[in-house]
C-alpha cells in the first residue's frame, strides 16, 4: 500500500502519532514522556506510529514567469 505523500518518508517524531508539538516547536514524546531534541527518530523507538496529518509537505517550486512573447509563434 502506498503511504500518503510517498513511499520513502524519513521516520521523525515532528509527525508521530506519541510526537506533539508545544508552543516552542519542540516535541513531546507522549511514550517517553520527554521532549526528544532530535527530530529523527532511533531505530530503537518501538512506539513510532506514522500519522499523515501531523507531516508538513516540502514547499512547492515557483514556476517561472513567463511573458507573452513566449508563446507566439
């Protein structure tokens, strides 16, 4: 099955269902019951859960302007 925003998606705890995110952006493992400083997740943590609403995709690329010379023939 096919992950929502890819296949490859590098595991962090930023977009883990145990990962929430307080006022200053730093997550709180709701599992450890710590703040983890790191944004990757070990391959130790058992308790990682993917959640597709917590990920924020990357930014889009702007497309280039174009003028109206560009399409005339």
């Amino acid at each position: 099955m096919k992950r929502l925003f890819g296949s490859r998606i590098a595991p962090s705890c930023s977009y883990c269902m145990n990962g929430k995110k307080d006022v200053t952006m730093e997550v709180f493992c709701a599992e450890k019951l710590r703040y983890i400083k790191d944004d990757s997740v070990s391959k130790k943590c058992r308790k990682y859960r993917y959640d597709p609403y917590e990920r924020v995709p990357n930014a889009t690329l702007k497309l280039p302007k174009y003028d109206r010379k560009d399409f005339v023939l």
